[in-house]
C-alpha cells in the first residue's frame, strides 16, 4: 500500500470489542485479572495500555519496523534509548545534535560513565577514526537540527555494524513520510512525536522503533521500568493526528521548496541550509534516501542585519520553539533550543549566533512570503 493508505490502515485502527472506527481512550491505570498468576495481557497501564498500543502498532507499521514504543516526550524517548548503554560505554554522536540531546549526554550520562565524541557525521574517515573499542552506538539527527544537515544512513550503518554498534536515527525532521531510516540500515529510529507526527501543537510525545524483537524486548523492559509512557488521552490524540501526516507532510514540503525559492532571491540572506538546495553534498544524499526535503529551513541574515528585530516583526510566524506543527513557527537556536551548549561548541559546529530556524506550517505559501517580505523591509 502507499504511504497515503498505510496512515489510515496500518496497525491497531479500531476497536476490537465494538468495531469503533477510533480506538477508544482507555482511561484506566489497571486491569481486572480473571486468573491469580495468569497471563493477562493488560495488567497495569504504566505496563501495558490499549489506547498506546494502537499507536505503538502504527508508528511501528509506518517506520517498517519490529516494535514501537510511546513515551511521554521526545527526550523520554532518547532517554530509553540511551538507557541501552551502561557504564564505561561510548557514544559517538554527529556534533549538530538538538540542545536537549546534548544536555542528556553531557548532564545525566556523563556523570555516569558513559561519554560521548561528537563529530561530523558527512566525513565517514572521522566516523571511523572516532570509533574505539568501548563505542557501542552511533546516534545522528538527519536532517539535523538546526543545520538540516543529512547523512549517508546506508553508509553509517554498514560502518556501526562493521563494528557491532547499535546505529541510532533521530528520524524528526524528515518524518516516516519523507524517510524510513531503518529500511536503509539502521538499527532504532527516534521521533519527537511533539513535531510533524502530532502535527498541532497540543501534545508532548516520543516514539522509539526497533529493527529486532530483541531490542523490542529491551527497550520494552525500559519503558515498563522507568514509567515515562504516552497517556491514554495524548495516545488517541496522536492516532487521530497521524491519520492526516501525509497530507499534512506533502504540504509542508511543497510550501517549504516555494519559501527556498523566494529566499534565495531574497538580498538580505546570508546563507541557506536546506536539504533540497541543488548542488550540495546533503542534496545528492536526499534525493537518494528521502521521498520528500521536508519543512524544515535555516537561514543567516547578510552581515549587519537585525536578527532580533526579524523574527519579532514577523506576523504569521510566531517566534516560538517547537516545530512540525500546521503553523509556522521561527526561532532562533543560540537563544532558544540550543542554548544550553556552550557557545564555543555552538559556534565550532557552525551553529553561530544568527541562525534562524523556521518551521514552515501548511498555511498559504504566498502568505508566508509576503510575510517574510515585510520582515526583511523593516531590518
């Protein structure tokens, strides 16, 4: 079935009992046992849940996957995964990650035992040479947040398992609808569910899905243990949204390559980092391992400019963090979802000062641009 097909009817889509086209919310935190010691499979809801198992089976089918698992946020999601590794472990990490990423590693993993080298995940040759004998994952963002940078994932993970490492994709920028990391290769996809899966903008979630029932048996152990699950209600908010992602998906890429085409005429832009810009290394990788470029842009203004006073001249884009959502958002990284690296690391791996990130919503794209046209005349 095609993309399109598979949001409305792949995994658990109605209700078993009655035949509800919508799997109910079920809004319990345990389960009456008919047999003391026997197998039942809901127990309690921390455990095992109806309402997030439905979108468990979805997210799984839609990423072509073994098994999926709902966590309560995006970071609750890259926490479970870590939660693989234990003391003594090594990460080595694409150095462009999201802020949250890097504070996890460097404040609550570190202090652990467990350390991580982040490199540049576009040269293969210092992949490998960061690779060392304790390195047990290799975990990447493609497109990356904020630089849109995007990675050979058949490359990487025929590196990773060369060396019997688990390879890690943080899959939430391009969505399952523009990139199936784990048909090219890779061993666990992550979603911040908050962004183009949830798509509204009123719920936090986080997804994780495995390549192998042993992993699913692992991370499944993790989810149980530490508690951070999907709730009942955000789980049947977040079928509901995933129902209407490729729709959703197809026009945030279509307004995104329009806004791309008018920036790059715009005087007053510096630079562009977008994965469907022609005549770059991330471009010739996109085009062979993503349907779609994504919704997704960054942007430096011409030196000099007011980077302040654009984003809060702005009307339809609302300076805000977060992304993925069916409106238009700006921000700017340094201040906002990257702050807390350190600006030396920040501005070594490119993510300087000025850099805006924009989430392109699925409002009129000629809106949009005679938005951004009125913030440029004003700087």
């Amino acid at each position: 079935m095609d993309f399109e097909t598979r949001v409305m009817h792949s995994g658990i889509q109605e209700d078993a009992t009655t035949g509800a086209i919508n799997v109910p919310i079920y809004q319990t935190s345990t389960y009456h046992q008919q047999t003391l010691g026997g197998d039942a499979q809901y127990e309690y809801t921390r455990g095992e849940n109806p309402s997030r198992f439905a979108v468990e089976s979805v997210i799984a089918a839609l990423e072509q996957g073994q098994a999926g698992f709902a966590f309560s946020s995006g970071m609750a999601a890259i926490h479970a995964t870590m939660g693989l590794l234990q003391s003594g472990d090594h990460i080595v990490m694409a150095n462009d990650v999201y802020g949250g990423t890097f504070r996890l590693v460097e404040k609550i993993l570190k202090p652990l035992g467990i350390t991580a080298t982040m490199v540049d995940m576009a040269d293969i040759n210092i992949v490998s040479q960061a690779i060392e004998p304790a390195t047990k994952m290799l975990y990447l963002e493609s497109p990356s947040n904020p630089l849109l940078h995007v990675f050979d994932i058949k490359a990487l993970s025929q590196l990773a398992h060369q060396h019997q490492l688990m390879m890690v994709v943080d899959n939430t920028f391009a969505s399952p609808y523009n990139q199936t990391p784990i048909t090219i290769g890779a061993d666990i996809v992550i979603h911040s569910g908050t962004k183009y899966l949830g798509g509204h903008g009123d719920l936090l979630a986080g997804f994780v899905v495995v390549n192998s029932q042993k992993l699913a048996d692992r991370i499944k152990f993790i989810q149980m243990s530490t508690g951070a699950v999907l709730s009942p209600q955000d789980s049947y908010l977040m079928q509901r949204s995933i129902k209407t992602l490729a729709v959703r998906m197809a026009k945030h890429n279509q307004n995104a390559l329009e806004l791309v085409a008018y920036l790059e005429q715009e005087v007053k832009v510096g630079r562009i980092y977008f994965p469907g810009l022609i005549d770059t290394a991330d471009y010739e990788i996109a085009k062979t391992q993503m349907h779609g470029f994504g919704g997704m842009i960054s942007i430096e203004l011409q030196s000099g400019l007011d980077t302040k006073r654009f984003v809060e001249q702005l009307k339809i884009f609302k300076l805000a963090e977060s992304l993925g959502g069916v409106e238009s958002l700006i921000e700017v990284p340094a201040v906002m979802t990257h702050a807390s690296i350190p600006r030396a690391i920040r501005i070594e791996n490119g993510i300087t000062d000025e850099l805006i990130r924009i989430s392109v919503g699925i409002e009129s794209s000629q809106d949009l641009i005679r938005d951004m046209q009125q913030a440029f005349a004003g700087i």
